[in-house]
C-alpha cells in the first residue's frame, strides 16, 4: 500500500467529533482490521452519493472484471467476510478458491450472472479428454499462470 501521507494523490481531512463517537469508531475500526481513513474514504463517498446522488467527481462506478478488479473495489467491506489474503487477491497475486469466491459475492451481493462473468474473466477452463477433471488457470497477457485442477 502506498504511504498517503506522501502522496500527492491524497488530502488530509479533519473535524470535531464527540469523544465517545471518536473512540466507539476507533475501537470498531480495530477490532474489524480496517484503517481509520479506508473507513472514513467510504463513509464519505457513501455521503456524497447521498448527499449529492452521485458518486464522487461524477464517476461512473467501475464495474469489476476479474476477481482481483473486485476485490480491490471492494476491500473495506470484505474485511468483514473473513477471507485471508485480501490484499494479494486484490493485486492479483494469488487466486481465491471457489468457496472463498462464494463468501466475497455473497458479502457483495453479486447476482449469479455477474459473479459468472467474473469468474471467467479470471479463470480460463479447459477441459482435456485425458484427464478426469477441469484444469483451470489464469490468464495473465496470454500466459497461463496458476494452473489447478478441480474435479
């Protein structure tokens, strides 16, 4: 992650809140693995839209393609779910399984049909005459890489 302090790509925010709201939100944040300002970037946008009935700087919402694409767009909230290795499924460094993959849309709300499109757009299956099971792997520029076999 990067160092926000240093970024150029980010602003410092602050305000007054009453203390017992301060150390209620401080300890929920604790105790859900989930820094102050990745909870205070979503209350905010969730504000704005609010507010404003549209998201920030009037951006359409990216529509994920790849499970990384989700899980990177997503990760506040699924630091609630339970599943290991956020960080390296949002960058793409390791695949989830497909029960991980269940809880992530589940959490989400994905319907059937995205979660679909989601999963193929990560997983290439192909199916060998030899072999009793489907061997499943990524495409990364035209490379398989992480190749499995699920039966």
């Amino acid at each position: 992650m990067s160092d926000r302090r240093r970024s150029d790509d980010y602003k410092q925010v602050s305000g007054y809140i009453p203390l017992e709201l301060a150390l209620e939100f401080k300890s929920i944040c604790a105790r859900l693995d989930i820094s102050q300002s990745d909870a205070m970037e979503e209350m905010i946008q969730e504000w704005i839209s609010k507010t404003t009935g549209s998201g920030a700087k009037n951006k359409p919402p990216e529509v994920p393609t790849t499970i990384a694409d989700l899980v990177r767009l997503n990760m506040t909230k699924l630091k609630r779910c339970g599943v290991k290795n956020l960080q390296a499924l949002a960058e793409g460094e390791v695949l989830p399984t497909p029960g991980d993959f269940a809880i992530i849309t589940s959490a989400l709300g994905i319907p059937e049909q995205e979660r679909m499109k989601i999963w193929q757009g990560t997983y290439k299956p192909s199916v060998y005459p030899n072999t009793k099971g489907v061997k499943v792997y990524r495409v990364s520029e035209s490379v398989k890489v992480d190749e499995c076999e699920y039966s």
